[in-house]
C-alpha cells in the first residue's frame, strides 16, 4: 500500500506529491518539473538534491560515490530514494534550453509502428545511464547507416528513456526510407544528437493555449499539450489540426480526441485542407483555410504554438498579426 506526502521545492517555491511507490525524481519529471538527471539508476550523481527537513527512504541501489565533504551532509539522489513523511528539498531546475547541453546517445528501436503506408511512429529507447535530457517541442537529430535526419520529439520530457518520433514515408528522407523498407528494425542501433530547438511552453502564460498542426506536426505539438497536462496549467487548450482534403482525418486522431476525458477545458478541431505533400502547394491558401478555421477572438487571447511548413507559418503569421494578435503571442516550428 502506498501513501502519498508533498515535496516543496524551496528555492522555487513549488510542491507537488509524491508516492511512496515512486522516487522523488520520478515523481517530479511527471509532474513536468526540469530536473536534472542522466541515468535514473544511481550512477551519474546529476539529480543531487539537499534535504531540509522531512524523512526520505533509499528504494534503489547507489552506485555514485559523494565527495568526502558531502558524506556526512543531507545531500541525496533523487532517483534513489522516495519519501517517508512530507519533506522540502533545495536543487536546480534546468532553467530554459539553453542549460540543456547537446547530449550524443546511441539509442536502439524499440518499436515501430505502421500506421499507414505513409506514417510510421517510431520508440527509441535510451540506456538506463544516459537518458535523454528534454524541452517539449525540442528535436533531435537521428543517425542510422550513415543516413541523418532531424524530426521533433513527441514525447513528454517525462519520459526520457522512451522517445518517440512520427516520420513520413517521405522519397528524399534517406532515414525515412530506411523505415519504410524494413532495414531499419526492432533492436537497430541509432545514433541520437540534440536536442535543438527553442518551440517551448511559455508556462507562467496565463493566458489560452492556442496549438495549430499542419500533418506531422502533431507530433512536436503533442509534446507541448501533453507537458502541459503534467504540469497541471490550468490554461485553457484549443487544437486545431490541418490535414489532407483527400484523407478523412488526420493520423492520429483518437490521441487528439483522447485529450477530452484528460483536460478540464480542451477543444478540439480538425482542418480538411487543399494540399498533399508534395512541395508545390499552395500555402497561401492552406494559411487562409486554417485562419478562416480560427476562433479570432480566442486567438487574440491566446498564445499561439504552430507547427507547419515554414511558407505556410509565413502567411499564418501575417494573416494573424493583420487581424490582431501580437507577435509576442506567436510561437512557431518550421517543419
């Protein structure tokens, strides 16, 4: 049976709770905290917290070693230890993208999954010393049989050693390619580099959550909604996900529709657009056709996370900042 108690974090005056079944790090990455950590196994020492009061209790074998003038202090390891009472600990949050170092991590395909014969979601997984460090609405760079391609994380940062991806059956992507025809397979090796981006969740915004998908960009937008949900923002959510006239919905839209039982205050819609994938669209016209899908007044409120081809964003941008909505609103990710 387990209980649960709070955890304040003193310098940033947060709190969240914590079962008796969970570690302190665990518990606060799903709750969309930024902490520190690489390995979640004891090894790499990166997720030191200082105890300050409360009873903790170690759940997990150490393997890190604490300097001398640590050994008798209430410095701890977050991943392996959870808590016996209420406690309030003191550590560093990553403060922005900028403190995330680009990390190089060799990855193995934990699945893949055909969802048509154009989109596959592909799961990586990390090894446990050295999970992938995260923004939500970050990318990466991935690696395989000499073929490099960037796609953005559609994970939450809470889940650092299970990373997924949804990648097109595109002719030009070598990477893609490699998926599509069955070289690339369960227990492959790929090599991961990043993550690179600055597509991030403005979280003290009190303002509405605006969130536009053009197609794959559902992905990095996924992302964002999801590390939104973990964080408990109250903000209300509108989603509006543009995809092909000639397909009925869009790839995965009973994850979008999934949302509904999950968050308090979400809308959302889907966009039948006037395009295909090819590179001769006109984006003019699919900026028009989401603008005019748009509660205007929502998204004069609102900020606005878009993610879409970088011509599309272009007319978007203008079409909203015409009618209204501030620059400072607009967060967008070419894709």
């Amino acid at each position: 049976m387990s209980n649960l108690f709070n955890i304040k974090l003193i310098s940033q005056n947060k709190n969240y709770e914590c079962s008796t079944n969970d570690s302190v790090l665990e518990s606060g990455l799903r709750h969309g905290l930024p902490m520190h950590y690489e390995c979640d196994n004891g090894t790499c020492g990166a997720c030191k917290a200082k105890l300050v009061d409360g009873v903790i209790k170690k759940i997990k074998h150490c393997d890190f070693v604490f300097p001398k003038n640590e050994l008798n202090s209430t410095e701890f390891l977050m991943c392996c230890h959870s808590v016996a009472s209420d406690i309030e600990i003191e550590l560093d949050l990553i403060d922005g993208v900028k403190s995330i170092a680009i990390q190089n991590i060799d990855t193995k395909v934990k699945n893949i999954y055909f969802i048509n014969k154009g989109m596959a979601l592909l799961t990586l997984r990390t090894p446990r010393s050295k999970t992938l460090q995260f923004m939500a609405g970050q990318d990466v760079e991935l690696s395989f049989a000499g073929n490099t391609s960037r796609y953005p994380l559609a994970s939450c940062p809470c889940h650092g050693m299970t990373l997924e991806f949804h990648i097109r059956n595109n002719k030009l992507d070598a990477f893609a390619q490699a998926i599509f025809d069955k070289s690339l397979k369960v227990k492959s090796k790929v090599s991961l580099q990043g993550p690179e981006g600055i597509f991030v969740l403005k979280e003290d915004s009190t303002r509405p959550l605006l969130f536009i998908a053009w197609d794959s960009g559902f992905a990095s937008i996924r992302s964002l909604v999801e590390h939104a949900f973990s964080l408990q923002m109250p903000n209300p959510i509108y989603f509006y996900w543009a995809h092909p006239a000639a397909e009925s919905a869009p790839y995965l839209i009973s994850h979008a529709n999934s949302w509904q039982t999950m968050i308090d205050q979400y809308t959302y819609r889907s966009i039948a657009c006037e395009f295909d994938r090819s590179s001769n669209n006109d984006c003019y016209k699919v900026a028009k056709q989401i603008f005019d899908a748009l509660d205007l007044n929502i998204a004069k409120q609102s900020d606005l996370y878009i993610a879409a081809p970088a011509e599309v964003l272009i007319y978007l941008g203008e079409l909203l900042l015409e009618n209204g909505v501030d620059e400072s609103q607009l967060i967008a990710s070419p894709i």
